[in-house]
C-alpha cells in the first residue's frame, strides 16, 4: 500500500527498454519498461528541481515539482475543463442535428455556427477523456528538458 505522506509526492522513473513499432497496415507498437519507484518532496511553495537517478542506468534526470496548492489547482482546472467540454459536445451535437435536417431553401446556405459546431464535436469529443484523465493523475512533477541518455525515461505519476 502506498499511504500518501504530506508533503510528498510518489512517482516512477520509466526506463524504456524497447520501443519498436512492427507490422504493414496493422501496426502494432510494443514498448517494454521498467518501473522504479522514488519519493519526491514537495517545495513549501513554487517550485524546485530534484535529481532522481534512474537504478536501471545511472543517468540523472531533472524534474520539477510544484507545491501542493498549485497542483491541486491546475488538477481542478483540468477537471472542469473537462466537464464543461460534456456540455458544449451535446449543444453542438444537437444543434447541427436540428440545423442539418432542415431543408434550406434554394441558394441559402447553412449559418457560420454549423461548421463551428461540427468542429466543437470533434475537438470535446477528444479533448473531454484527455483532460479528464489528465486531472485525475496530475501531480505537477514533470521531467525537464532531457538530453540524449534521457531521452529514454519517463517520468510518471503514481496514485498513491
Ligand atoms: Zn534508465
């Protein structure tokens, strides 16, 4: 059991083993890696830099964590975000329904607002799960900019 510890943040440093995309027309990308668990401190307030070392390599990596008010604030954003995205998909969706099916008379063509809100559907469409899932597992802790024996680490959040 991870028990949250005020104050901290738990995260893994992800090794990438291997990332090969196989296949023609179906392609298919398996990625493998290894998952090492660290504590991270939270700052008081702002932010600040640690340097976890990946067990797997030894290559240091950057990351930044912000403090606990801060996150929570930009997980809220997110959040809502996402919620006001449910909305605006089922305006959209049934005003281009209502707009769609009537029968526009000859040389009228369909107000601005129609490709708007075809496109407002597409983009909640994609966007609400995004956000949402982004808000349920920010933790502000983001790795910073990563030179070459870096570049095969993530940084990852962990639910504690
Ligand atoms: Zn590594």
């Amino acid at each position: 059991m991870n028990r949250p510890i005020a104050g901290t943040v738990q995260v893994a440093v992800r090794h990438i083993l291997s990332d090969r995309t196989t296949g023609f027309l179906t392609r298919t990308r398996r990625i493998t890696w290894r998952d090492h668990f660290f504590r991270v401190r939270r700052p008081q307030s702002g932010k600040h830099t640690v340097e976890l070392a990946c067990p797997q390599c030894d290559a240091s990596l950057l990351a930044e964590v912000r403090d606990e008010a801060r996150t929570r604030r930009t997980a809220t954003v997110l959040l809502v975000l996402a919620a006001v995205c449910v909305p605006l998909f089922f305006a959209a969706f049934g005003y281009v329904i209502h707009e769609g099916s009537k029968t526009l008379p000859e040389g009228q063509s369909l107000p601005t607002l129609f490709p708007v809100s075809v496109v407002s559907i597409f983009v909640t469409f994609v966007a609400a799960p995004v956000l949402f899932s982004r808000g349920r597992r920010y933790n502000s802790v983001s790795m910073l900019d990563a030179p070459k024996p870096r570049r095969i680490h993530q940084i990852v959040p962990v639910r504690g």
